[in-house]
C-alpha cells in the first residue's frame, strides 16, 4: 500500500516550520536511508528546493547540476530522495483547498516537473531567507510564496524549429565549463558559423553561449557546495573561476545570495521549530 502523507509531511526533521493561510514553510534535514524511503504521495500539492546533499527524483525535466527546484502536484506517487544520508531540503506545502484554489488561478502543471531555472530557483533562495528569520511578517512571506508559485509553469519553449545542432553546443558548454571556452571553440567544434551560432542561441534559448557557460559554472560550484567539504576557494578554481571573489559575483549574480549566505541556509540545525504564524 502506497503511503500518503498529510500536508506539511515528509521523511525530515525541521530546522523551522512555519504556518499560515494554509500555506507551510519548512526547512528539513532528510532522516531516512535512500534505500528505505518508500513511494508515496501528498494530499497537497507541494515544492522541494534541495539545498545540501544530491536529490534524486522522477520528476520531468532536464537533469543539471547545481540545486533543483521539484513541483509536485497533489497525490502523484513519486519516491524522490537523497542519495546516501543527511541531505536537506526546503518544502513549500499547500493544503487541499489552498491547492484547488490555487490550480482554478494559476496555470500549475498536473504533474511532477523540475526545474533548474535560475531566476526561479534565486526567488526559492529569497523565501528560504526570509522564513528562516524569526523576523519575517506573515506578508511578506506570502508574497514570496506566491511569487515562487506564479513562477511554475508549463512553459512554451520559444520555437520548436531550434536546430539540432544546438543541444550539442549546449553540452559543450556543460562539459567544459571549467575551461576559457571562446565562442569560436564552440562554433568550429560543431561545424556553423559564430555569428550564427550566437544568433541561434540567443533566438532559441533566451541567452548568450557566455551568459549559458557563467551559469553552468555557478551550477557546478553550488553542486560542490552541496555534495562535498572543500573550500570556496578551491572549488572556484576547480570550476572555471579565476578567484573567490569572481565565484561570490557570479554566485550572488545567479542566486541572490553570497554563496556563505547559502552554505549557512543549506546546513541549519535541525531540532528547533519556529512559532506558527496567526
């Protein structure tokens, strides 16, 4: 028999857990082995921002590094998960009627999505901020849910005619991320030309090739932030930045938040719970 969870429920221990207008906000640390969690569901619909550790989940989308945003609907089955132990995550969980109401005002997918997008994922970083300070008005912090909740959607990509050759370019550009890539590498590599290149890629993907390898390399660099013990420094230099101070522009850039600031929002203490909001 498939478990289902009741809103506000998941395999963690909170950091917090706030409570308002149907709404929850909750900061965990993931409590059970990767092999022991069990599929199940969520009688609300609810959204996962995995914050330390690498998170494993079937929902729909492209598989990046870096953090991951998952939306899922009420009562999908779904087994997502960390791999190994100890990981954390922020959950934004809706109760039944909130989700009805919600899914008759906003365009919300009718199943599991992840998403990498980083404005999405940097107005996630902004709610998780303010939740987890004993300061935060309840306004505020519904304002930002629902700004992070308009922001899921099933979007339309900008045309369906991309040429085929631009996923290779986009792979390059992943694979080789820590390296001082120019526009003529890339071009050369897959055979068009640069201008067409550049083109394309702003036409089809909404950004520049320089602008694709930044936010990979940010990817990469929060990836080891979340998955291992080395230093700032070290990992800057591992993945492409000439120094600390260029992977905390970059990073603040991308996410809104120095990547300190993050490193102390992804790693909380668990075994404390913060009032409930009225």
């Amino acid at each position: 028999m498939i478990d289902k969870f009741a809103t506000g429920q998941y395999y963690g221990r909170n950091a917090f857990d706030r409570r308002f207008s149907r709404i929850g906000l909750s900061h965990l640390q993931a409590t059970v082995p990767e092999y022991d969690v069990k599929e199940h569901s969520h009688a609300g619909a609810h959204i996962v921002l995995a914050t330390r550790g690498r998170y494993l989940t079937s929902a729909s989308g492209p598989q990046r590094e870096g953090p991951v945003l998952v939306f899922n609907p009420p009562d999908v089955v779904h087994r997502d998960r960390f791999a190994g132990d100890g990981g954390w995550f922020f959950a934004i969980s809706f109760d039944t009627d909130e989700s009805r109401e919600l899914y008759e005002q906003i365009k919300l997918p009718d199943f599991a999505l992840r998403y990498h997008d980083p404005q999405l994922i940097r107005k996630a970083f902004g709610l998780l901020k303010a939740a987890s300070s004993r300061d935060a008005l309840k306004l505020d912090l519904e304002a930002l849910t629902l700004n992070v909740l308009s922001s899921i959607n099933t979007k339309i990509p900008l045309s369906i005619n991309a040429p085929p050759w631009l996923q290779r370019a986009q792979e390059m550009i992943a694979d080789l991320s820590d390296q001082d890539l120019g526009i003529a590498d890339i071009a050369d590599a897959i055979g068009v030309h640069r201008v067409y290149l550049a083109r394309q890629y702003l036409r089809h993907l909404g950004c520049t090739p320089g602008d694709d390898l930044r936010r990979r390399r940010v990817e990469r660099a929060t990836q080891l932030m979340m998955t291992s013990n080395q230093t700032l420094s070290d990992i800057a230099l591992s993945c492409g930045f000439c120094d600390q101070s260029h992977l905390n522009r970059a990073f603040m850039q991308q996410w809104g938040l120095t990547p300190t600031s993050f490193t102390k929002l992804s790693d909380q203490k668990a075994g404390f719970k913060y009032p409930r909001l009225h």
